[in-house]
C-alpha cells in the first residue's frame, strides 16, 4: 500500500507541475508555481492580490528525517530546522537567478503538520520569516478532509511515528506566507 501513495504522490506532483529546487534531489521542499487564490496583506506591507503567481511550498515527504519512535525530539528538531533553512536558501538562490520567477512577490504553503493551536510550530515559523494563518479551503469543510485524509496518508507511507500524535479528524491545517522581498533579505545571497 506504501508504494500506491508513493507513486500516487508521484503522479500528483508531475500533474500540478511541482518541481525541484534547480534540481535538487536533497532539499526537504520542492516548489510549484501557481496562482494565490485571494488578495493576501502581510505583516511587511506586501500585498498579494487574488490571481498573482506565487510560489508554493510543498514537504518532500521522502527526505524528512524520520522521527524517532518516541516522537520529535532536540535532533530531530535540530536537523529539520538545518534542513528547513538550507531549502530557503535554495529557494532564494533560485529566485534570484530565475528570471521566470521575477514577478512572484509571495511565498507561501499549506500544511497539516503546523496547527494553529500548535504555539510551537508557529513560532518556529515566524522565526523563519513566515506568516501563519488559518486554513482558506476552497472546497470548504468537505474539501478540508480530503485534503487532511491524503496528508493522512502521506504521513503514514513515509513517516508513520508521525501519527502518534496526529488522529485524521483532528488534523487542522494552515497555511504560512512570507513576502519574497523577506526571502531574499533573510536567504538570499547578497
């Protein structure tokens, strides 16, 4: 069952045009260019409006350094933050020397492993630069759970321990944001 979500996963990516970093095969994330489906205000001042392309983030599920049985801990947490910061950095060299991405002024994901009840997450997102809101499900409650059903899913193929604490109803999802221009300030190379 793990290979089906694998190559479903695979299959998911190559039809919504996801892409790897410069081509990457390393990174913890992976980019798609899309378009930002309402106007967005950040903390910044930069603005979005609905229709802009933007950069969206995705998880590379593979490459996730695999929680310890016992659930995350100081390493853990340690190398995914390494990991983290070193995708942004890639991502900024990538839109710096990208002239196809010159027009993009956001970055941004959505993700069911930051809750917004979760404090901890959230300041480690805003530690990196990120905005974090609540969930805007185009598909609203009904689309929400089929999204959290395949991250669900996901989070069983390549990293199981990851549901000791995550049942499937009470998956929240949110989504971070950061303003290109902050991007480039904090990753960028100067």
């Amino acid at each position: 069952m793990r290979a089906v979500i694998h190559r479903f996963d695979s299959f998911l990516r190559r039809a919504n045009h996801v892409f790897e970093l410069d081509g990457d095969q390393t990174s913890v994330m992976r980019l798609q260019v899309t378009h930002a489906r309402y106007a967005l205000e950040l903390p910044d001042g930069t603005h979005g409006k609905a229709g802009d392309r933007v950069i969206l983030l995705h998880l590379a599920n593979e490459r996730v350094p695999p929680l310890p049985p016992e659930g995350p801990d100081l390493n853990w947490a340690l190398r995914m933050h390494k990991d983290l910061v070193r995708a942004l950095r890639l991502i900024a060299q990538q839109m710096q020397n990208d002239p196809h991405l010159a027009d993009i002024n956001l970055v941004g994901g959505i993700s069911a492993l930051i809750s917004y009840s979760d404090k901890g997450a959230i300041n480690l997102m805003e530690h990196l630069g990120f905005m974090v809101d609540r969930y805007h499900s185009p598909l609203g409650r009904f689309g929400e759970f089929w999204e959290n059903f395949y991250s669900w899913w996901l989070m069983w193929a390549f990293n199981t321990v990851s549901l000791h604490h995550r049942k499937l109803m009470k998956l929240q999802r949110t989504e971070i944001w950061m303003s290109t221009k902050e991007l480039l300030r904090r990753y960028g190379i100067n």
